[in-house]
C-alpha cells in the first residue's frame, strides 16, 4: 500500500476486499478500480534495476 497524491494505491487485484477493509475501517472510497499495466509498464519495471545499477557507477 502506498499513497500517491490523493490517491491510496492498494497493490491487490482484490477489489471486494478493498472495500470490505475500507467499510470496517469507516474510510469512505469514492472510486476503486483495477488497474492494468501494459506492455511498456512491464518492460519498464523488469529494466529498472539495471537502470539503477548504472546510475550507480563511478
């Protein structure tokens, strides 16, 4: 779980149980989705350690 701007982001695909939590807990959602990553999200997060490596070096 992590927040982004006013937006909590929840990395499940569990949307029932989102919104279970958040009924329990008295946090009003306005908006729960599923978000999809598309081909170039993957690439991007399969390539990011080695983007880091490089900034790394000397």
């Amino acid at each position: 779980m992590r927040q982004e701007a006013a937006d909590l982001v929840v990395e499940t695909a569990d949307t029932e149980r989102v919104a279970a939590v958040a009924v329990r807990a008295g946090v009003a959602v306005r908006e729960l989705f599923v978000r999809r990553s598309g081909l170039e999200d993957a690439f991007l997060a399969a390539t990011a350690a080695a983007v880091r490596h490089r900034a790394e070096l000397p």
